[in-house]
C-alpha cells in the first residue's frame, strides 16, 4: 500500500547526502590548492612570477586568491595596479576580517596584500602568525587556488608555509649568489618537509645557454650533497616586456602575452603539480601547527 505520510524530508536529507551537498561533507570539502612561491635571495622574481601565474590561472578559470605575505614590504599590488585599503595590518590588529582585506584584481583574482613599512609585520611574532594563519583559514573554502608570495630568505613565517605545503616554486636567477641561496632554501624545505614537491624556475637569464647551466650545476649540486633535487619547471628570459609591464602596473601576461617572457610563464602556470597542490588537512592549519 502507498505510504502517503512518507517523510519528504528524510528523502531530501538522503538526496542531499547523495549528491554531497550535505552540510556535514560541505565541511569535509577540500580546500584550495596551495602554491608557495620562494626564493633565497632577494629580487629574483618571486612577485612577478606570483602575479603571472595567479592571473593566468585565474584565466583558465580559476578562483584564484594571492596572498602577499611579504609581511611588510609587500609590492604584488604594485604589479597589479591595485591599491588596497586594507592589509594583514587591519587584519592583526582586529579592525577587520581577512575576507574584507580581498582586493580584486585583473580577470577577477583576489590579492591580500601584506603591508608596506608596517614595522610589527615585517617581523612578525609567533603569536601574530598564529593570529594570520587562524584568519586565512576560511579562505580556504572559498578559493580554488591560494598562491602565496613568500618574502626572501627564511624567516620564521617561510619555514611555516614550507612545511605546511605540498608544492614550492623556488625562483632563482642564474648567479651563483641567486644559486646558492636557493640551495640554501631548498635544503631547508627539505628539512621540514620531505615531502614537498619542489620545482625551480630560472628567471631572468639572459639565454637558454646560461639558464640550463645554472639548472645543471643546481642539479648536480643538491644530488651530490643531499641525494635529490627539484625539477626544473622552466627559464623565463630577461626581457624588456617585464620592464614594460611593471611600469604599467599590469602583469606582462595580459600586457605583452606574446612577449618570450610572457610565454615561458604561461609553461610555469601548467606546471602539472599544481593541479594537485594539496594536502590532507587544512593548509593554514597545518602552518599554526608547524610555528610549534
Ligand atoms: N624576466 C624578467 N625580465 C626582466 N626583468 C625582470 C624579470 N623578472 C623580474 N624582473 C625585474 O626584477 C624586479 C624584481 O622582481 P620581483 O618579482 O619584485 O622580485 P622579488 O619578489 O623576488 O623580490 C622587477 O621589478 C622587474 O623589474
Ligand atoms: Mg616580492
């Protein structure tokens, strides 16, 4: 017999759970996929190659959010001709939520931007990183994509987003100085993370020739001494279209697309790991964890 007082709402609760819309798996949902950008030496090309990448990811469609966590001497807006009110400042300080710091940018990619001059930042305590990581967190539900700009060198907050994360792009010139600063990076991330997938981007070489040498020796190098090394994701020319795009405050990929520049980025944003740029837990949960 046709049960006509059959519960609609248990129906609509299996159908929810079917379809994993259910409240409980929306929680379970992974988060964004988490690309660090670093380098040892300072200059190398970290925010251009952040910006680029996080603009043409967000070309293919991508919701796509730039974090600048250059704390303190933070310029990703400056490349992107943004100028956002508000910073990781506002955020530490509690006068906002790091959701109302979200500046949009080119092709609709979201950028947090860490700061200019701001003292406490440029130097940030345990405390306040903890403070951060806590207010990045729900980002997380809200992006496809999290590029962080890491600032140069290895400070504290480095060495947390290293060890939290699944993918580095190291970025690194051709000088030996450039060089042996990024092994020094790449050492270390290695130290906190044995599982991060590292790839190297040489940029700004003035050729092919002197990219791949500066790769080989790289190579060569980090084998000898720590028995692996990272794989070599591409070489971005020197090129003038860069100076041109900074100037006008627009990544050379939309300014000069088909510049060899522009083009050898196009190779470092399908760089396959980034796809699968992601760990089993929360990533900011996994930075707070890691300042222990
Ligand atoms: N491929 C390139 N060709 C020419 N100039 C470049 C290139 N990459 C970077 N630059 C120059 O180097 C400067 C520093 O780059 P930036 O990304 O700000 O470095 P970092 O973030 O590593 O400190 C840029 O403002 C730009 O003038
Ligand atoms: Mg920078």
């Amino acid at each position: 017999m046709l049960n006509t007082r059959f519960d609609f709402s248990r129906l609509r609760t299996l159908t929810r759970f079917l379809n994993g819309s259910d409240a409980r798996t929306e929680d379970r949902r992974p988060g964004a996929r988490v690309l660090c950008v670093a380098s040892g030496k300072g200059g190398t090309g970290k925010s251009i190659m952040a910006s680029n990448v996080a603009v043409l990811r967000s070309q293919r469609g991508e919701r796509v959010l730039l974090v600048d966590f250059d704390a303190g001497l933070a310029n990703a807006h400056l490349l992107l001709g943004l100028a956002p009110r508000y910073d990781f400042g506002h955020v530490l300080d509690g006068s906002i939520q790091a959701r109302d710091a979200i500046v949009v940018g080119p092709l609709g990619l979201s950028l947090i931007s860490g700061g200019v001059g701001r003292h406490a930042l440029a130097n940030p305590t345990r405390r306040e990183l903890e403070l951060l990581f806590d207010a990045l967190r729900p980002l997380e539900q809200e992006f496809d994509l999290i590029i962080v700009d890491l600032g140069a060198g290895l400070s504290y907050s480095t060495v947390a987003h290293l060890a939290a994360g699944s993918t580095l792009l190291l970025v690194t010139n051709h000088e030996i100085t450039a060089l042996s600063d990024a092994y020094a990076l790449y050492k270390r991330a290695h130290m906190v993370n044995p599982h991060i997938r590292v790839g190297m981007v040489v940029n700004r070489a003035p050729d092919e020739a002197q990219a791949m040498s500066a790769w080989e020796r790289f190579k060569a190098t980090s084998f000898q001494f720590l028995g692996h090394h990272p794989e070599l994701v591409g070489w971005v020319p020197a090129d003038e279209a860069v100076l041109r795009s900074v100037q006008a405050r627009k990544p050379v990929s939309l300014t000069e697309p088909d510049s060899r520049a522009a083009r050898a980025m196009a190779k470092v944003a399908a760089w396959a790991p980034i796809e699968v740029a992601r760990t089993t837990s929360a990533f900011y949960e996994r930075a707070r964890k890691a300042l222990r």
